[in-house]
C-alpha cells in the first residue's frame, strides 16, 4: 500500500512540475494596412478609417485571423498609418514615425511581422544603393539602405524572434509605376535574403480606397497562413 501511495503522490508532483508550453506572441511592425482603432501600441498611432470600407470588427484584419487560425497572441501591433519605412520625410509629420524609429517598441515577441515598403514608393522615396553597414542620416532617408538598417537592428534587438516582412506585391493602376513596382519588390527579396529574413509575398489582394477591405484582409490573413503551413513541411 505504501508503495503505491508513493507512486500516486510522485505523479502527482511530476504533473505539477510539468510546465503547460506558453502560447506563442507575435507582434506587427506596420502601416495603415495593419492598424485598427484601439489595437495600436502607443495608442498614439494613427489609424486608417477601416469601418467606412467595411471592415467593422478587429476579427476582420488580417492579423487577427492568423491569431484566431493559430492560436497566438498579440505581443503588440506597433502600426502607424501612412508611415515609410525609410526616413525621407523626417521633416514633416510621419518623420518621427518611420519603421525604423518604431523598431525598438515591440515588446517580447516569438514571432514578428514587418508589412510595409508601400508608402516608401508612393511617397517617391528614392531607392538608393544597397548599404549593409555605417549608414548615414542621408542614407538612411532611402529605401534600400533604411531596409537594410532595419533588418539588421531586428535580428539585433530581437535575437530569439522569427522575423517575416510581408510585401505588398500587386499592380496599383494610377498609382505606382510598374518600374518601381519590380524595383520595390527586387530590392525588398534581394536586402531580406541578405539578412536570412523570409519574406512573403501578398498577391491579388482586394482593396477600396487602396486598401484591404473584409474580403482584402482575408486574402493578406490566407496567404500568411498558406506560408506559415508550408514552411512547417
């Protein structure tokens, strides 16, 4: 009887020393097609309008359905609206609100997602050289050499993290030029792959007013998915 006892009362202890596994966090680095009112961090960032294109509820964004779809939880969505990548307009409102000035404030993430570069071309940053070391304020106000900057501070700040840049692919009629178009998305790969980042590319994505509505971000949300699954395999 006493042996048993023992047994029971050592299973007992090695359940509890048993450590339910933490769900994982992932957190946004982010413009407008991620932002949502009240799901920002600093509550500060601006917002797009989403409910005067229909998307209504925070279920609907992209994010949100990758966290349902997973299981994760939202670190924090450090998302501003209308922000650049580089720091091209460092004078005016969004200077102080580039990605790489936002960077350092996405808490303790498993897993983080960069979504931008689009305002870059659309603001008609310029593209500069590929610089991979001891930038310059000058440099750092072009694409190619702030994504760079960019991703190397990332993997520096968050070392145990997996970093994905999601980009926006599709053609945009009366808006960016297909030559920009293939130089953002040729310099995007070429900068992300310098660094062993992956990157995913959103094609086809339904928008109104240039930007994702409900069926849009389902789209972002099922390609994430599609590209999380088969990285598994």
């Amino acid at each position: 009887m006493r042996k048993i006892t023992f047994i029971i009362v050592l299973a007992i202890v090695m359940a509890a020393c048993v450590k339910t596994p933490e769900p994982t966090r992932f957190s946004i680095l982010g413009d407008s097609y991620s932002t949502y009112e009240d799901y920002v961090y600093p509550d500060t960032n601006d917002v797009y309008p989403y409910d005067e294109i229909g998307v209504t509820g925070v279920e609907q964004m992209w994010w949100s359905q990758v966290a349902d779809s997973t299981g994760w939880l939202l670190e924090r969505n450090n998302s501003f609206s209308g922000s650049l990548i580089c720091n091209m307009n460092a004078s005016d409102y969004y200077g102080p609100y580039s990605f790489i000035r936002r960077m350092n404030n996405l808490g303790n993430p498993d897993v983080i997602f960069i979504l931008g570069g689009t305002n870059d071309v659309w603001n008609d940053a310029p593209f500069g050289d590929y610089v991979y070391a001891d930038w310059t304020e000058e440099q750092l106000c072009s694409y190619r050499p702030a994504l760079a900057y960019l991703l190397f501070n990332m993997k520096r700040l968050y070392p145990k993290a997996k970093i994905y840049f999601v980009l926006e692919t599709d053609p945009c009629p009366g808006g960016i030029s297909e030559e920009a178009r293939l130089d953002l998305i040729g310099s995007t790969h070429r900068i992300a792959n310098h660094y062993n980042v992956d990157f995913i590319d959103l094609y086809d994505v339904h928008k109104k007013w240039w930007h994702p509505d409900v069926q849009g971000q389902k789209n972002i949300a099922d390609q994430v998915l599609d590209f999380l699954v088969t990285e598994k395999r």
